[in-house]
C-alpha cells in the first residue's frame, strides 16, 4: 500500500481546533487516502456527528475509530 493511500490522526492534535475532521477527511480522500485511522475522539467536540458525517459523505473512505477513555465516548 503506498504511503499516501494511509493516515492515522488524533482528534486531540491542535490543528483540530480550527479546522473539521469532514475537512480534514475530504481533503485525505481527494489525494488519493483510502484508509483513515481517527484515535482519541473523546477529545473532540461532538465527535459523534463529525464522525457520523465522514462516513456519510465518503462511504467509499475506510474508516476506523477509537479512543483511550471508554467512559467518555459511552456518554
């Protein structure tokens, strides 16, 4: 796989403060990403419906999720 189709991003990284994970994820698939690893969702604000809409808007986008406190992604 070449290095550009993969990328691992945490949502607790500060370039999240001003930009969306959807932007984030539209710009990694117009290059060329197909598989896409978001850790720490905890950390970011209504992360459920950022990641909800990343996976509606590029279904064809592999997508895995996780996070380091159960707790906080439960609620």
């Amino acid at each position: 796989m070449p290095v550009n189709e993969a990328a691992y991003v945490s949502l607790d990284n500060l370039y999240f403060s001003s930009k969306t994970l959807v932007d984030f994820a539209e710009t990694f698939f117009s290059n060329g990403g197909k598989y896409l690893h978001i850790d720490e969702v905890q950390k970011y604000p209504n992360w459920s419906i950022e990641v909800k809409n990343t996976y509606g808007n590029l279904p064809e986008l592999k997508h895995s999720v996780s996070g380091s406190s159960i707790t906080e992604i439960l609620e």
